[in-house]
C-alpha cells in the first residue's frame, strides 16, 4: 500500500496544482466578462473573441477543476442513505461507486473525447464567428479534464482502500477522507 499511497499523493498534488489553474480562470473569466460589459456598453464596441475567451474560461473551471473537487470531497452527491452509514460503510460504498461507475464512464470519456479534439486540432479548426479564436485549445480541455478526474479517482480509491486496510491517512490530505458534517 505504501507505494500506491505516494502514487495517491503524486495525483493529488498534480490536481491541487491544476485546481488552482481553475480558480485562476474563474477570476480571469470574470474579470473579462465586467471588462466586455463595460466597453460594449461604455463604447459601443464588441468582440466575438472576447465572448469565446469567456466561453472557453469557464469550460476550463469546469474541466480543471473537477478532479480539484472531487479531491477535496465537494463534489455534488446525494446522501440521503449514505449519512446513516457507518464510517466503514461509507468507505465501502465509495469503493463500489469508484470502481463501478465513476471510473468507467471517466476512462470511457477520456477516450471518446480525445478523437473530438484530434480531429479539430487537425482540421485546426475555427469559430464560425467573425473574429472568433480557434476551437481546439478548448476541446483539449475535455481529455484532459477526464483523464485528471480519472487519476482522481484513482487516488480517492486508493485511499479508502488503504483505509479500509487500517492505514492511516496522509495528515496533509486529511479533508480528502474526512466528509463534512451535514
């Protein structure tokens, strides 16, 4: 279990890093969207590659930033049955819900995705708008998201594994196994 749990902790970092990239880029997009209001109501002037750096901001606060929340245990989940559970069971669950569902379908979107952005990176395929930006950068953004989130949740299950094995968390990443009380 030791050298997964560095290998748990080597995602970690890698996503926390990337995490901050996403916070960066909800600031950044931000920012742009209050400066484009104010010039296009201020001057009366307009930029189509202003708009899709917004668009492609906030694809990145999304993408990047899903392994980032999946680490820090802020994703979204209904626990209605799950805060009855014991802290044992909980562990159990999210090993069967890792390994049965979210591992799959992101390993299968990593896949699927990275032909989406191939054939556009190829075509270097453009915005049909006047004076939009290239389309690729943000459909890298896809693959690359899922195959974060993916590592992601190769970490999350290495931990609760380890865990589940009576190891004892890395006191660095302890929000990552402690769930919020509700």
């Amino acid at each position: 279990m030791v050298p997964l749990l560095a290998f748990s902790r080597v995602i970690d970092k890698l996503n926390a890093a990337v995490g901050k990239l996403a916070d960066v880029a909800v600031f950044a997009a931000c920012f742009i969207s209050a400066a484009n209001a104010f010039v296009r109501y201020g001057f009366s002037y307009s930029s189509n590659a202003w708009l899709e750096v917004q668009w492609y901001l906030f694809g990145a606060t999304v993408m990047l930033g899903a392994a980032y929340t999946l680490f820090r245990n802020e994703h979204v989940r209904v626990d209605i049955l799950y805060a009855s559970l014991s802290e044992r069971a909980k562990l159990w669950v999210d090993v069967f819900g890792f390994t049965v569902f979210m591992l799959p379908a992101t390993i299968l979107l990593t896949y699927m995705t990275w032909p989406f952005f191939l054939d556009s990176f190829v075509r270097n395929e453009g915005s049909p708008n006047a004076g939009g930006l290239v389309r690729w950068p943000v459909k890298l953004l896809m693959p690359v998201g899922f195959f974060l989130l993916s590592l992601q949740g190769i970490s999350e299950l290495i931990k609760r594994v380890a865990l589940l094995r009576g190891y004892t968390p890395d006191p660095d990443a302890l929000h990552a196994y402690v769930r919020p009380e509700q």
